[in-house]
C-alpha cells in the first residue's frame, strides 16, 4: 500500500538518488544521505522508470557498460537522457532501500517483442540470449521482479503512443501472454484512467476489461489535487473524490466480473496520487533538451500535508480492494523527499513527508471498520466530515493504530468506542498542527507534537484534537 515511484524525470534520478560526484555517493554512485531519508518511510514498493518516460523508453539503452550507453532525447519530459542510471542500477538500489520493484513495460513506441525480451532478460536464469547477457552485464542470478505494470496511462493523449481502449485492451493482452509464457508467476497491472475527470473513465475500465480480465491482478488509478483557488474547505474535500473514484472503479470492475461470470476479484493498483500543482507554470518557462532539469519540483505547505493525510486515511479504508499504492513520487519530482547538490543540509523533508512516513510505519495490518458520527459540510457534490478516522490493527505488534483528521477551523473532541479489542497502554499520541496553511518546509522546521489522550477501562478513547490537525495514536491492544 505504501509504495513510492521514481522515474527519469528530472531530479529524480540525476542529483536525486544517483549522483556519483556527491560527496554522499558511495562507490556506484547512489546518494547515501537519500537512502538513509528514504529508509524512514519504509516503502516495501517502488515503481520504474514511468510515468510518461517508459512509453518511448528503450530499456536495452540501460544495461551494459555505462561509457557504451547512448543519449537520448526524452520526448516525455523534452529532456536530455544519458541512460547512466538504467536496469541495474535501479535494480541493485532497490536492495539499498530495502524495496520490490514494479516494472513498467513500454507500450507506446513498443510493445509485445520488447516486454517478451525484458522479461527473459529479467527472470530467466540462464541459456538464453538475453538471459546470458543479463549475467554478462553483472547479474549473475534473475532478478525475479515479479509485479510488472502493462504501460502506463495510454488513456492520456499526452502520452507517447496514446491509444484507444480498445487498442490498448488488445495489446495488454497480449502483452500480458507472452510474458507469462516466460515466467507464469508474474503478477500485472493494466494501465487504468489517468485522473478520474478523464471523459472517456468508465468506457475505458469496462472496454480493456473485457480484454485482460483474465490476464491482470490489478487496475491502475492516477489521481492528483491542486489548490489552485486557495480554499481550504474545498481542498481538505478531496478525500471525498479520491473516494468516489476508488468506488467508481470499484462498481465498474465486478460488473464486468459479473458480466464474465467469474469468481476473480479485481484488485486496484493507486500507483500514482499525490498533491501537485505548485511547479506548474515554472516547468513551463524550462529551457528543453537539459540534463536532469528541475522539473515538477513542488515545493509542499502544509495544506498540502493535511490533504495527503486524509488521502491515505481513504487508501486504507479502501485496503480490501486496493492492494498498491504508490506516491508519486519519491525524491526530488513532487516527492517528499528534496535534495541539494551541494551545499546543507544536503537532504531536506517535505511538509508531506511527515503524514506518510507515519501512514508507512505504522499503516500496517488489518484496516478496521470505523463508524464516524460526525458533523459534516458540503463541496461541490460531497459531505465531507470534519472529522476523519482510519483504524488499523497489527497483531503482529498487538497494537491499535488511529489515523485521524480535523479539517474543522475550531477543535474538535473525539470519543471512540473500540469494539473486540482490549486496550492497554498509549505507545504515542502525536500531532501535525498550528502552521500556516502556505508554510513549506525548506528551513526543517516542522515537527510533531506531543498529543494528550485519555483511555478509560470501558475501552473508550478521548481526545481534543487541534484545528486542521493531523493526528496518530498508537496503543498496545490484544483481541
């Protein structure tokens, strides 16, 4: 669930992760400052190379030796690409970060020979063409990435290689055939609608349904908020959306489920979301064809942290059917990780760091039911309640683990029942609160704060949160 995205966009790779001139490089060049950032958000998941990037990427221009490697012109990002970072190098950082790749495969200039041979070069052991390459080149055994993405958001006319959905549906198919003829334990994801305003979601979804069903475990979802207009209320809302398009998608896969007849449930992948809209009109006024320019580099306040907050609080409540999920993305592309190339703190944490690194750590177990009684106000075509919970229960650890938002302008006092569960002791109670909705983080001043909770022997919670406060508490809890 907690998954993140890096792509060859931007700072991303070049300066971001990979940046062997830093005085925090190791010997192949990854940042050690980055990884040891990364390593307190805990993310089991991280997708590769795209984004837009993969739909005109040839991943061969990636492997072999660096000096032999060609440039390239990035089309997606009109950007320079020297393919320094490639196959490899993502493969043995994922190890560094302690994290599972998803591979996304090129499905706009390319499509079934070139997955079909990325795949053997992959997870084949040995024997072949492409597998004896891949141990020429440095790997030895297969990499066995086994969750792999079939394009990415081809319902986009933007998108290198943009098809109808009935194009894509046919190749994803058969995509998705070829691949598993090499490794039948692979598990795919189909390419779903880009933003839930998209005018062809809905046809979309059912028309490449009818198509992979049979062929994929999961459907993608992209979604991104802004807040253009500067109004709170209707921002904190976006968690109503987020909400309705995971419904929507919902609704629309069992009843092509319904309509085949089938047992298999659909699963959804949520592999991009996020806040975005502050680099916007500066990515526009970029030179083109640059090295690693500075592209989407929002700067996130702390609006932005309370609407991520409330967007994870919904991926959780949804954590029956949505089994991925990936901010997008992870360092230095609207990412909640920034760096500098010189100069210190070489690292910094982004306002929205704060509320994920907590939803990564502790967001795991089993997603519990949670009634709400709560006041609500209305935007646009939603009631949004002032107060928000997420519950979850780590058996492993024994512990009940609230998430919780106050998006009211006044306090708020909680009362929460806890049904089937015996509480013991508080391990913490934090808040993210009192800064200024524009409030970034550049200088690292924000923090959590301690938060006061009162639990009582009739396994009652009581709490007053802050004004526009995002709040989690962790207590020992057996069953």
């Amino acid at each position: 669930m907690w998954g993140s995205f890096t792509e060859q966009l931007g700072r991303s790779i070049y300066t971001g992760i990979y940046q062997p001139d830093h005085p925090q490089a190791d010997d192949k060049g990854f940042r050690k400052d980055v990884i040891q950032a990364i390593s307190q958000l805990n993310v089991p998941l991280i997708r590769y190379p795209g984004g837009n990037f993969v739909s005109g990427y040839n991943w061969e221009d990636g492997i072999g030796p660096k000096e032999k490697r060609p440039t390239r012109l990035d089309l997606a990002w009109k950007s320079i690409e020297t393919n320094e970072f490639g196959l490899h190098e993502f493969m043995q950082w994922c190890k560094l970060v302690n994290a599972q790749p998803d591979m996304a495969i090129n499905l706009g200039t390319r499509g079934i020979d070139a997955a079909r041979n990325l795949i053997e070069y992959c997870n084949f052991p040995k024997g072949t063409y492409w597998s004896d390459l891949r141990r020429k080149n440095g790997a030895e055994n297969p990499f066995n990435i086994k969750l792999w993405s079939l394009g990415n958001e081809m319902d986009g006319d933007w998108q290198i290689g943009h098809k109808t959905a009935h194009e894509y549906g046919r190749l994803a198919h058969e995509a998705a055939k070829v691949m598993r003829l090499v490794d039948p334990s692979i598990e795919l994801v189909a390419s779903g609608s880009s933003l839930h305003d998209m005018e062809t979601f809905g046809n979309w979804e059912e028309t490449i349904l009818d198509d992979v069903y049979d062929d994929v475990e999961y459907l993608s979802l992209h979604q991104y908020y802004d807040n253009y207009e500067h109004d709170i209320s209707k921002f904190l809302a976006s968690s109503e959306d987020f909400d309705a398009f995971i419904n929507d998608v919902i609704a629309i896969c069992d009843a092509v489920k319904a309509r085949k007849h089938s047992n298999k449930i659909m699963y959804l992948a949520m592999d991009e979301w996020n806040v975005w809209y502050h680099s916007k009109s500066a990515d526009e006024k970029q030179k083109p064809w640059q090295i690693a320019p500075h592209l989407l580099e929002d700067h996130y306040n702390f609006a932005d942290a309370l609407v991520v907050g409330a967007l994870a609080i919904v991926l959780m409540k949804h954590a029956d059917r949505v089994k991925i999920g990936c901010l997008a993305q992870l360092v230095n592309v609207i990412a909640p990780i920034m760096t500098r190339t010189h100069g210190n703190p070489s690292v910094w944490y982004q306002s929205i760091f704060y509320p994920f690194m907590q939803v990564s750590n502790f967001g795991q177990g089993t997603a519990l039911t949670v009634k709400n009684d709560v006041s609500t106000y209305h935007v646009d075509n939603h009631e949004v309640p002032y107060v928000d919970v997420a519950a979850v229960y780590n058996d492993k650890q024994q512990e009940l683990i609230l998430f919780i938002e106050n998006k009211a302008n006044v306090s708020a006092q909680l009362c929460s029942k806890i049904n089937n569960l015996v509480l013991k002791n508080v391990i913490s109670a934090t808040k993210f609160s009192g800064y200024d909705f524009e409030l970034t983080n550049e200088k690292q001043i924000m923090k959590f704060q301690n938060l006061t909770i009162e639990v009582n022997d009739n396994n009652q919670i009581q709490v007053e949160l802050d004004p526009y406060s995002w709040n989690v508490i962790r207590i020992a809890a057996h069953d």
